[in-house]
C-alpha cells in the first residue's frame, strides 16, 4: 500500500559532467528535474534576532498568490508588532533565488508592512522562502513558501488523498501549463502495475488525477514521470512505497491527530488514528499509551478503513507540558510513535482573539477572546492593547470560563489592514498559540 513521503525540498539535478567519445567531446544531456519528496521543509537559517529593535517583532509573512510564473508581480505582507517608518526603512526582503526581487516596502499600520514580489522572467522553477534582513543578515525567516513555476514545467507531485483500502490513492501535479499544453501532458508510473486514471484539469497551476495499486504489483518503492509529449518534464521518485501492514492483517498506520491539541489535567483528551486498511478486529487489537504519565490505556473506536478513535482521561496529577503516544500491536511491537500530540496548560490559559462581525474605519464591533478556566480574578489582571492609538478595547467581561467578550472601536482614522494585540496578566507578555492578530477591513 502506498505511504506518503516525508515533506522536503524538491531538488533539481545537478548537470552532468561531459562524456568523451572516441574521436571528441559529446554534451551529455541535461538530467530531467526530479524529487524524492513532496513538498518543501523550510530550510535552517541562523537568524540575528539581536538586530530586531527593542519592541518591534516579526510574526509572520503571507502572500497575495502562492503560484505565480515568471513575469509576474503580486503583493505580500510582513505581520508583526511596534512597526515604524524608521524600522520600514531598515529591512529588506530577499531570497536565494535569482531572478526573485522584493520592492515598493511600506508601513500600512504598525502592525503590517506591504510590499511587491517581482517574479523576473529568467526566475527557476522553485519553491521560494522569503527572509527578513538588517544589515544584510536574516532576523526573519518565512515558514511558508511561495511557489514559482515556468511555462511548461513541474514543480511538485504529491498526494491529496489516500483510499481507506491502502490500494491507491488522489495526487495532484504543480505546473504551468496552456490547454494545448495540457492535451500533450501524461503521467507514467514506473512500473505497469500502477494505474493512473481519472485526470481533472484545474489550469494553469494544478492537475489531479487517481492512482491505484493494480494486482500482482510487489513490495518496494516506485515513482511516475511527467511528460509532455515525448519529452520527460519531471520525475518523481519513492513517491509510492508498498509495505507489508502492521496492523492485522491488511493495516498501515500514517499518523495522529488531537481533535484538540491543549487540555486541561482532568480532562478528556480524545485522538484519532489516520491509517488505510483498517478493520473492526483492529481496535481490540492496538494498546496506545501516554510515555511520559501513566494514563492507562486508550481504547479504541472503529470508525472506517482510514480512522480509529480513541481516548485517554488525563490525570488531575499529570504535570504541565507536552505528552507523547506509543502504539503497539498484539505482539507488544511498537507500530506507530509521535511526539508532542497533545498538552496540558495551566488555569487562565488564552487560546487567541477574533473580531465578529468584521469590523471597519468608523465602526465597533465585538472581541471574542477564547481560553479556558478563567476566573473572574484573571479577567481582571487581564489587558489587552494595540500599537494603533485609533482602536480602543473596553468593557472585557466574562461569557463563561472560557470566553470573554469586549468592546472594540475603530477610528475613521485608523488605515484598513492586520493590527496585532498585546495581551498580558500581571505585567506577563500572553502569546496565544492560535494568535492575536485582527483586520481591519476596508
């Protein structure tokens, strides 16, 4: 059954050195671009976070289109908090690439600088990360990329979607690519056994299409090539490993997921178990356990093919902090193990903040702010502030213990865009994990 690679950079092959033949020097042919994995892993960069100002803070970066072909310019926008025109004027954006430039900076709100990508037209097929500079060093890497791709290449081939069976799956193709392109585009598995069938167009940018595990296909990893015409574009490798199960008798495990991740002790804290090939038998079968606190053990619930429920009842002894699973099989064989799935948080916790309804220049509106056990003591010590002199909070009250509610204004004055909220308790910074960053619509 097919199994998902793990996310990294697609590498483009190097060219290879010339071949001598027996009377001159023959140009060996350019290597066809290939990738062993699906999607990019944000490179490692040493980041001089001590060039930052006093005050300022760079969250995140996001971007007006995630595909764009060379000859292309769109817009993107660094979030952050304390932003000034002086602190606009110290920072450039660029990155590794050529034929990528960044330009037009400028402070929208003290929350939000908006600038330009200029994708050239010698710009590479690549996935682009973005970073942050001062003084020509990053303080400021983008975890997400933007995507370039050139007129009739491929970036990427990935799946989207895994049938329960194990036997196949839906992937999808980045290209760049007209319609008369398109009719000429095929996609060819490395071995026979491998059908590809079910080709939906979603022009210029994606194709999708269905791959399915033919009989008599063996165990070992295989790939599929990506032609236009005769020519072979792109070629990905190990896309498909066939395994045996290790789950009964036709089960793979792919992952877990929390339905929620952060938990009080006491709690109820219930997973779900991603895999293809499930059967009812399975769920008496599997024994999950919590390594770092005994917690007994998980029972399982059957729900498809492609997913198992189970729970654990976190003890109100259990510690503060992150907490790991182990499942094993009926032969006491460790079949699946992650790290970090799910954590348990203090009382007047703070998940994050949102506006609703969407608030504008000149209008009010009200500012939810969601956490859990908070006690009317906390919502007291409990401030919340912006860089923009424009907005104004008032009136923060309980809804329950685990939402507050508060007035928000905005001024005619304030500039539509992100503004960033400064929360905090007894003079303590509050970094909510789900974020604290309203817009102003305009």
């Amino acid at each position: 059954m097919p199994v998902k690679a793990t996310p990294a950079p697609p590498a483009a092959a190097a060219t290879p050195a010339k071949a001598k033949a027996a009377k001159k020097i023959l140009p060996a042919k350019p290597e066809v671009p290939s990738s062993d994995s699906a999607a990019p892993a944000a490179p490692k960069v040493e980041l001089h976070k001590e060039l930052i100002p006093k005050d300022i803070s760079i969250a995140r970066c996001y971007y007006a289109q995630e595909v764009a072909p060379p000859g292309t310019t769109f817009g993107f926008d660094i979030d952050g908090s304390g932003f000034t025109s002086e602190f606009e004027q110290m920072i450039s954006v660029k990155v590794d690439e050529p034929g990528v430039r960044f330009k037009d900076l400028r402070l929208v709100t003290p929350n939000q600088i908006h600038g330009d990508i200029e994708v050239g037209s010698t710009a590479a097929t690549k996935f682009v990360f973005p970073k942050v500079l001062i003084k020509g060093l990053p303080v400021f890497s983008a975890p997400e990329p933007f995507a370039v791709i050139r007129p009739g290449e491929v970036l990427a081939i990935f799946f989207v979607e895994m049938q329960d069976n194990g036997r196949g799956g839906r992937f999808r193709v980045l290209t760049n690519l007209t319609t008369g392109q398109a009719a000429l585009f095929k996609i060819e598995p490395s071995t026979p056994g491998l059908l590809v069938s079910n080709m939906d167009l979603h022009l210029p940018y994606a194709i999708d299409a269905d791959l399915r595990i033919g009989p008599g296909v063996q165990g070992g990893e295989y790939g599929l090539s990506a032609r236009l015409g005769d020519k072979e574009v792109f070629r990905r490798n190990g896309m498909i490993r066939i395994v045996k199960p290790n789950v009964g008798s036709s089960g793979l495990i792919h992952g877990i997921t929390a339905e929620e991740p952060y938990h009080r002790p006491g709690d109820a804290v219930q997973l779900y178990l991603q895999g293809t090939g499930l059967s009812p038998n399975d769920a008496a079968t599997l024994l999950a356990t919590v390594k770092e606190f005994d917690m007994g053990r998980g029972s399982f619930t059957y729900i498809s093919p492609s997913q198992m429920r189970f729970d654990f009842n976190a003890s109100t002894a259990a510690p503060l902090g992150d907490y790991s699973i182990t499942i094993k099989n009926a032969k006491g064989e460790t079949v699946f193990d992650k790290n970090d799935v799910f954590h348990l948080i203090a009382a007047n916790w703070i998940a994050g903040a949102q506006v609703t309804p969407p608030v504008h220049p000149g209008q009010k509106s009200t500012l939810k702010v969601m956490g859990r056990d908070l006690s009317a003591g906390y919502v007291q010590q409990l401030r919340i502030e912006t860089d923009a002199p424009g907005i104004a909070i008032s009136s923060l009250r309980p809804v329950n213990v685990s939402t507050l509610e508060a007035d928000i204004a905005v001024s005619s004055t304030v500039a539509p865009g992100d503004y960033w909220l400064h929360l905090s308790a007894g003079g303590k910074k509050i970094n909510p994990p789900y974020g604290s960053i309203i817009k102003v619509e305009p």
